[in-house]
C-alpha cells in the first residue's frame, strides 16, 4: 500500500547495491483477483461505489507487466523480469461475510470503500 509508488522505486534504485534486486507484489486486475471481483461487483449492483476514498494511486496500476517494466525503467533498473500470477485461488473463504470481513480486515482502499457504506448498503452489499 504505497501511496507514492514513483518514490518508492526510485528510492529502491537508489539504495540498492549495483546488481541488487527489488521484488514486490501486486493485485491483478478484475477479473483476475476473484475476491475483489466479487466484492467490487457487489458494491457496483448493490451498494455505494461513489464513496469518497482518500487520494491514493490506482489501485490495479502495476496488474499490467508494461507499467511495471515502464516504472522500473524509468528510475533506472534494467534486466526486468515479471511474472504475472494467472489467478488467485480463495481457498480460504468460508462464505460471503468470510470474505467481506477478509477484505474489510486486510486491505486499504477497498476497507475504505466498505467503511464508506451505510447499514443498509453493507447487508445489500453482503446479500449480492
């Protein structure tokens, strides 16, 4: 959860050892990420999707191997290697309130997003 990625890789590049590495992690975007596209959908059909969230980068930016290889570059890191993960298995979750509670617990922007609903809007939200 960065909220200035740029700096954070250029900061990387920086204090990194000539021929270190930097690895990170990133969501896959929708449809990819079976969790958030439930949820995601959900609050689209159901619930408030216009909630205010605080500003922030978007969230499904580094989902794409081009931007992480534009970024990377950009601040000087050469020999690149993606991997992309072709899904998400939520083997975990054990119902709907499993994974609203998962989500909500365990993320920034969609907690937020959850947070943002009304009463109402949560039960509908959670019954989608």
């Amino acid at each position: 959860h960065l909220s200035d990625p740029d700096s954070f890789i250029s900061e990387s590049y920086r204090i990194l050892q000539p021929g270190g590495r930097l690895a990170f992690s990133a969501w896959s975007a929708i449809p990819y990420t079976e969790g958030f596209d439930l949820i995601l959908g959900a609050v689209d059909a159901a619930g408030n999707p216009t909630v205010q969230l605080p500003e922030g980068p978007p969230f499904f930016r580094f989902s794409d191997p081009k931007e992480i290889d534009q970024s990377l570059e950009a601040s000087g890191f050469a020999d690149i290697e993606v991997t992309v993960v072709e899904s998400m298995i939520w083997e975990n979750v054990k119902s709907a309130d499993h994974l609203y509670s998962i989500l909500l617990e365990g993320t920034a922007r969609t907690r937020e997003l959850l947070r943002g609903q009304t009463e109402e809007e949560a039960v509908s939200v959670k019954e989608e």
